[in-house]
C-alpha cells in the first residue's frame, strides 16, 4: 500500500492527475483486486461513478491505491525537534 489513512497525496492518475486529497479509509477493491481507498480533496474533480460509468463532480471519491502518491516531508512548526544538524 502507498498510502494509509490521515495520509495526504497526489493522485497521479485518473480523470484528474494533480489533485491533493486525503486519505480517509479502506474502500473495497476495484474488480481486478487493486487495492482502494476513499479520499476527499478540497476542491469538486471529476469522477466516474462505478455502475453506471457515467462521469459527475464530487470532493469524495474511491482512488486506486496505486494512483495515489503521498506527500511526505518534515512538518511546518518550529516545535519540531531536530535530531540531526547538518553543517556546511
């Protein structure tokens, strides 16, 4: 799995590749066994509704696990301790 839940990611795939959404939780797999979670972003993104294959807009939606990408990185506060310094 690339992502768990509280995760925020890029979806690099799919109707709209880009988007930042959050990670919610374990969605049923997709019929060809790819794992999949449901995720909101912040903003309406295309989506495809899964029986009748027709497009609509929605800010929650199932994602493939393997279109998702999370974003990592050390956090913003300066309450973070640094526990390795690098000099120049």
């Amino acid at each position: 799995m690339n992502c768990k839940p509280g995760d925020l990611a890029f979806v690099v795939r799919g109707t709209q590749p880009g988007v930042v959404v959050t990670v919610e939780k374990i969605a049923d797999p997709f019929p060809d066994g790819s794992a999949a979670w449901f995720a909101t972003s912040r903003q309406m993104v295309k989506t495809i509704k899964r029986r009748s294959r027709k497009l609509s807009m929605s800010d929650r939606f199932r994602v493939r696990d393997s279109w998702l990408r999370p974003i990592t990185g050390l956090p913003l506060d300066e309450e973070t301790p640094v526990e390795h310094e690098v000099t120049a």
